[in-house]
C-alpha cells in the first residue's frame, strides 16, 4: 500500500470565498442540517465531516484555508458593524 497525500488547492479571492461558503451553506441547509451549527464545527475542529459530501460542499470548504476563512468572517463582520 503506498502513502499518499492529499492536496488541496488554498484560494485567497474574496469572491470565492463567498461563493464557496454560500454554495456549502445551501448544501446544509438541503441536507436538513444546521448550517451555522456545523460550520462553527468545522472552524473549530477543521474536521471535514461536519460538512456534507452532497454537491460536493467538503471537497469545496478543503479549498479555503481555514485561518483565511476566519479573517474574511471577521473583516465582514466588523464592516457591517461599522467598526
């Protein structure tokens, strides 16, 4: 059995981000799951099971780098406050 290893391709466009997380929101939402619940434990945790496989949402939510997500969550946020 060969080890390999699994890459996934970070991205840094804003846009696409937002795409991504909007397409793996609606995928949770379909699938009958919390949305904001199980993205809070994906954050937490990085454990891509708390993200559904339907329309591909895990192997999308991999692509984001997790520390890049949280930043853009919090710039957004903070924007919206007017802070």
């Amino acid at each position: 059995m060969e080890d390999s290893t699994r890459k996934f391709i970070a991205i840094d466009n804003k846009t696409e981000i937002k795409e991504i997380l909007t397409s793996v929101y609606k995928s949770l939402l379909l699938k009958g799951y919390n949305p904001i619940n199980q993205l809070v434990g994906y954050i937490l945790s990085e454990d891509p099971t708390y993200i559904t496989n339907y329309n591909n949402a895990r192997s999308l939510i991999c692509r984001i780098d997790r520390d890049e997500l949280l930043q853009e969550l919090l710039i957004e946020y903070l924007e919206k406050k007017g802070n």
